[in-house]
C-alpha cells in the first residue's frame, strides 16, 4: 500500500474530497491510454486513511 501514498506528479485526473469532520482526501490518477498508469493519494485524516487502504486492496 506504501507505494500508493503520496501525490502523482502531472495527474491526468484529481479529485479532493472532505468530509463533515474536516479531514481531506485527494486521489490522483495518471493514463496510458485507457488503463491507469499509476494511482496515488494523500490523506489528513485517520479514518479515510483506513478505508482507502481497504478500497486499494481490492
């Protein structure tokens, strides 16, 4: 999972996400084509740190 946290450099998509309690997630995703190249996030928050660990996982 390490080697998915952290910010993508020059994504192709992002998005950021807070939620009611403040904390802040935000996903970036870079394409060859039309399959994901590299993904990556960041996170403040506890909780939204274990439930994209569990959503990469998958």
């Amino acid at each position: 999972m390490k080697e998915n946290y952290g910010a993508v450099s020059g994504p192709d998509a992002y998005a950021r996400l807070t939620d009611p309690c403040g904390d802040t997630i935000e996903f970036y995703l870079k394409f060859n084509k039309a399959r994901i190249k590299k993904s990556g996030f960041t996170t403040d928050g506890y909780e939204l740190l274990w439930f994209t660990v569990k959503w990469f996982r998958r």
